[in-house]
C-alpha cells in the first residue's frame, strides 16, 4: 500500500503539532480529572435530564400548532394547514453536549417563508407562551443583535430565537448546515442560524468528541472559577472556548483530556494575537455576507482576540474582548499554565487548578455599580440593560485614560440583603498600566467618562420609577461585606506578591477624580434630606487632609497627598455634595463594612499594578495592528521545549527542538501584515510554536 494512503487525517488548516497519544500517567491524571469533574456536579442527574427531553417535546409542540394556526388563519388549504411545520434545533453547551445542572438551553425555531419574527413570533406566539401555565419569566428581546425570547418552561431556562426560511413547507428533516438554507433572508435570521451551524460545525472539526467535551466542560468550568467567563463583560462565552478548545484539540488530535487540559495553556500563554484562531480556512460565497476579513473590513483590524467561526458566513466571535480583558484573560491562561506543570510533576492536584480567584484581594481599587428598582421583576430587566452596557464602560475608561488606567470587570453580581428594595452590584478593579512611572499629584479624570456612561444607561426604553444607579469608588478595605459568602473578611494581601516591588509601586498611588453629578439617581424622585445633610458637607469640606480612613465612608473620604500621591476627590469635594437618594433613610450604609451609599459616586485612586498569583501581567498592545504583545514576545522567546518536550523525544537540545518543530509546520504557515491578514490570501492562524517577530 502507498505511504500516502496511510497518512493521518489532518484536522484544521494546518498540520497537527504532535500525534503522540497518552501514556499510563496522561490516562491517571484522566482519570482524576473526571472524576473531580463530577464530584463538583458539573454533570446533570437523569431524572433532569429527562426534564429537559420533556420540555423540549412540548415546546415543539407548541411551536408546531403556532405554525399551523398561522397557516388556517392565512386562508391557505387544509392540506398546506396539515402539511405546515416547524422545526426546533438546539445550539449551545447543550447540543455540543457540555451543559450542566441548571443550564440553561439555547433553542432555534425554524419556520417557513410566511410566518415572520417581528409579528408572528413576537406577538402571536409571545401571547401563547404567555398563556402557557408552566411558562414563567417571559422576557422577549426583539432589538437584540441576535433577536430572543426568554424564559422558563417547568422551572428551566430556555433562550428561543427564530429564523423564517424561504420555504413555504419546512420538512422535519431539514439539515440547516446546507448552505442553501441562508437564500434570501437577512442578516438576523444569519446570525439566528448560525448558533446551530457553528456548533454543528465544531463537531465535524474535532478528532475525538468525547475528549472534546471532557476538556471544554473542564476549561469552562475553570473559566467560571478565574472569572474570566462572560462574554457580554468582555471575556469569553461559551462558543468562544467551545472554538479554542477545538483548536487544541485539532493540534493534538490524539490527546487524552488531561493532556488537551494541560496544552490548551501551553498554546495559549504563547499565542500572538491578535492573530486569529480559526478552524478551517474563511470561505467567501456568492450570497455576499460580510465574513470577517481585516483587508476588506476596518473595523476587523482593531478586533484584539479573533475567535473565528466556521460555518459560513465566518464572523469573530470575540469582538467584545477590550485590551483590559485580554490582559486579565492572558494572566490567568499563564496561572494555568503554572498550575499543570505543578500537576504534570506530581507537584500539585486538579483542585489547585480551579481554585476561585481572589479578585477582592488583587486590587486597591475597585468602581461598584448599584443597580436599584422596585421590584425583582423590575431588577431583573434592569439589570440587563446595565450589565449589558458594562462592557462600554470599561472601554470608555481606557479611551479617556489613553490605557494607562486599566480596568478588571467582574463578571459576577452580588446583593446586599439588607437593602429593602431589589438590589444588585457589580465590580471594576482598577490599577495604573504596569511600567508607567507613577508622577507626584497626577490623577486620571473619568468624571466626564461615567458621566457619558450614566447618560448612555438613562437611555432604556423600558424605565421605571424605582430604576436607580450609582457608581461608587471603593478602597479595598470597605468592600462591602455581602459580596464574602461566608460574611465580612478583610482582605488579605495577595500571597505571592513580591513585597519590595509592591513596596516601591504601590505605597504611592495616583488619583483619579471623578466629577459627581447632582444626584447619582437615574431620576430625581425626591430631595428630601438634602438641607439636613448640608451641614456634614460643609464639615467635609473644611477637613481635606483630615478624614481618619478607617471610619470615612467612600463616598466622603479625601486622601492626604503623604498617603496617597495624588488626590482623591469625593463627589461632595468636586460639586458641593450630592442629593439625597428617595431611599436614603432605608439604605443608610453600614459603617462597619464601610459601604458607599447608593448616591454618591467617589472618586478612583488607581495606583496598584500588583501581580496577582506571582504571575507578572501582560503588557498591552499599543495599537491593535501590532501582531504580539512585548510580553508574549519574551514567553515565547524562552526554551521552546517546554511546550513540545513532551511531544518531541531524543532532542535535548533547545535549539535542535526549535528547528525540528518550525520544519515541521513551517511550511503552513503565512507571513502576517500589520492588519494581520495573510499576505497571500484569506486570514490564516500562525501557530504558536514559532519565532515571535512583531511586525508593525
């Protein structure tokens, strides 16, 4: 038989950077992998997984008689009416086979040409599920960028999106990965379509399924404990590590999950982005969508984490991703890369790699966002609209600030049960840009930047009274107790840090001054209080340098320049104080966990840049068109064996093993322009394993 009959099927669009498959101790640490998997319950009982079976068969049921009456209404035949379908397909963690307890299932109607979104699925079937008994929380989305419905069918959430084909019978059968099935419809029926041809996509790309599923349920799960699991924050959803994991594991195809756990942080700690990573090559097509492609499309060259696709039209699936938020995630891919060597050396075990990051314990400062209405029902859209806007706040601050002033979204909400209205809040850590020298009296100024943000959120449609919000600065000292589960501990400094160089940068700080407007409150309700708090003002402001910072609260603290270099200006310093929320007399803050109240919007002193894990943070890009960051430029540049020692046996040479592996795939590779597309052709990916050249 020919030699070349038996060549490995290649997966992706370059060759594979080892075939070597598990040995006994890669099989163990599978084993142990597994099974901590399970004891954290990542995996869902039968009992609810038949639930959801269930509640899937009656769902396309209902979709079915919607379809049907549609069709009797219309006048069109008895036997177009009995012959009238629609089809339910599931996309997500749920059909790639990931989901866990109390997931939620993201679900695809399709229906034919004559039955449409805006009115037929947006009324007429809103109105149906509204009657449903079993159905609850019933929340459409219909200026979404991808149009949804949701809610809750028998107590277990349901995301419904809908795409009108141009077919006037939809047969039960219709595979959806056609091509055809995208003629003549619009681009938000595409985008509605294209959940279940990515995921379908991704499941024809990878070599092994189970192993595939095995280590993205792990990678999710460890992305959910590091806090870098959102992508309406700015991190990354659940398609986006769906694609990345697929990518380590069309470059290791005959890994087990340990070992495709402990190569996704060895490839992605060395990654130059922004070039993309990509599954198979972008294919363009005679319907004409726009497809990611940074030559033709402006707005593609400044996309920082491109994530791509692969089911046609190819989009980036990571266009939130900022410059803070892939430091934040590039940080964390490098503690994951530190923590399975430990385990590879028998140093340390599966629990250390999912260890909860300490995010109240990484910075000095931290901006908290309150959000406030009426009513849980109320909270919960408010909240929507809030956190989804986030994300905008985040790059308006490194706008305004030149990137000097970094910002770390928490993607994760707290309440304060005290509080006697609905209630949430989120957090922003805040350091200076590592590598800045920290100048005497210098401040960042985002009064002007929250300001611009709090009018942007003023603008939802759907307001009521009662929807309040408020941005506070807080010290790290008056974190509010209730976002610590087990109650009010005080943060301890982070163990890993190097005490001297924290003691050279951080033991000054810059401020950042922050112009309060008259009121924090979205709308101003009620004035009453303002003439009794008017004395403490004025007392506020005749003692600068005076405020004891273990008993001032946030709001009112202004910080000696001998302590902070610098200044810290509170919203009563920088506009004579602020008005008195309708609720101030059933919110007063709790001064032993020193909690801003929900009016007052202090100002942001940004001086930490500590480490956090001992690993030292990665350096943004200074424009997006530059192929690496100077700090990944100096990971890659180390041995090259440690990320392919264990694939590459008889070489001991570092420099024998870098030229064995770029001979080996050199070849696939393109040379990368400043926009970052492939000089010869489409966008293609550089794998990681090759000199790191930044190319302006």
């Amino acid at each position: 038989m020919a030699g070349g009959s038996d060549a490995p099927k290649q997966y992706g669009i370059t060759k594979p950077l080892s075939l070597l498959g598990p040995v006994e101790a890669d099989l163990q640490r599978t084993a142990e992998l597994e099974k901590f998997l399970v004891e954290a319950g990542l995996y869902e009982s039968t009992e609810e997984s038949a639930k959801r079976e269930e509640v899937l068969g009656k769902l396309d049921q209902i979709v079915k008689d919607w379809v049907k009456q549609l069709t009797s209404q219309r006048g069109y035949t008895d036997q177009m009416v009995e012959e009238a379908n629609a089809v339910l397909f599931t996309f997500g963690s749920y059909r790639l086979g990931v989901h866990g307890p109390g997931a939620d299932i993201d679900t695809l109607c399709v229906g034919p040409s004559y039955v449409n979104r805006e009115e037929d699925f947006f009324i007429v079937l809103h109105e149906i599920l509204a009657q449903t008994e079993d159905v609850t929380e019933l929340q459409p989305v219909p200026d979404a960028h991808v149009p949804v419905m949701k809610f809750k069918f028998h107590g277990i959430s349901i995301d419904l999106l809908y795409a009108s084909v141009s077919l006037l019978v939809v047969p039960a059968d219709l595979d959806i990965s056609q091509g055809s099935v995208l003629y003549e419809v619009d681009e938000a029926t595409v985008r509605s379509l294209n959940g279940c041809r990515v995921a379908d996509q991704i499941l024809r790309l990878v070599p092994n399924i189970e192993n595939f599923r095995t280590a993205l349920r792990c990678l999710k799960y460890w992305a959910k404990r590091r806090g870098v699991y959102s992508n309406v924050t700015g991190f990354l959803g659940g398609v986006n590590w769906a694609l990345l994991v697929a990518r380590v594991c069309q470059l290791y195809p005959n890994a087990v999950p340990s070992m495709l756990v402990s190569r996704f942080f060895r490839v992605f700690t060395q990654w130059r982005w922004p070039n993309p990573v990509m599954l198979c090559s972008i294919e363009e097509d005679e319907l004409g969508f726009p497809i990611w492609d940074p030559r033709k499309n402006p707005r593609d060259k400044c996309h920082h984490m491109p994530i791509i696709t692969p089911a046609y039209p190819c989009m980036n699936s990571s266009y939130n991703v900022s410059t803070s938020t892939l430091r934040v995630m590039m940080e964390q891919f490098q503690f994951g890369n530190k923590v399975c060597q430990e385990i590879e050396m028998n140093k340390a075990s599966w629990s250390a790699l999912f260890e909860q990051f300490q995010f109240f314990e990484a910075y000095k400062n931290y901006l908290q966002v309150d959000i406030i209405a009426e009513d849980d029902e109320d909270l919960r859209l408010w909240k929507g609209w809030v956190e989804s806007r986030l994300r905008q706040l985040t790059l308006k601050i490194e706008r305004d600030t030149y990137g000097m002033l970094q910002c770390h979204p928490y993607p994760h909400e707290y309440a304060d049960p005290s509080r006697q209205c609905a209630h949430c809040a989120f957090f922003m850590g805040l350091s200076r840009k590592e590598g800045v020298k920290i100048q005497e009296g210098q401040q960042f100024d985002i009064r002007g930047t929250v300001d611009e943000f709090r009018h942007e959120i003023n603008l939802y449609m759907f307001w009521k009274p009662g929807m309040e919000l408020a941005v506070s600065h807080v010290r790290r000292k008056q974190i509010p107790a209730y976002v610590f589960p087990e109650g009010y501990k005080r943060p301890r400094p982070s163990r890993h840090v190097n005490h001297q160089q924290q003691s050279n940068k951080n033991d000054t700080e810059d401020g950042t001054a922050t112009r309060s407007p008259d009121s924090q409150l979205k709308r101003k309700h009620d004035s009453a209080g303002t003439d009794d708090a008017e004395p403490d003002r004025s007392a506020k402001r005749s003692s600068v340098s005076q405020v004891n910072p273990k008993t001032s609260s946030p709001q009112s603290r202004n910080v000696d320049e001998n302590t902070c270099n610098g200044q810290i200006k509170s919203s009563s310093d920088a506009s004579g104080g602020s008005q008195a929320s309708p609720h101030a007399s059933e919110r007063s803050p709790d001064p032993a966990a020193s909690s801003p109240s929900c009016t007052t919007m202090g100002a942001v002193c940004s001086g930490d840049a500590t480490s956090k894990h001992g690993i030292p943070l990665v350096e943004d890009c200074t424009t997006p068109t530059v192929a690496v960051c100077t700090t990944l430029k100096r990971v890659a540049e180390k041995v090259v064996s440690e990320l392919v020692v264990s694939e590459r046996l008889g070489s001991t040479n570092s420099a024998e093993l870098l030229e064995s592996m770029e001979k080996d795939v050199l070849a696939e590779n393109v040379h990368f322009g400043g926009n970052g597309v492939a000089q010869g052709g489409l966008p293609e990916e550089l794998e990681p394993n090759h000199r790191i050249e930044v190319v302006s």
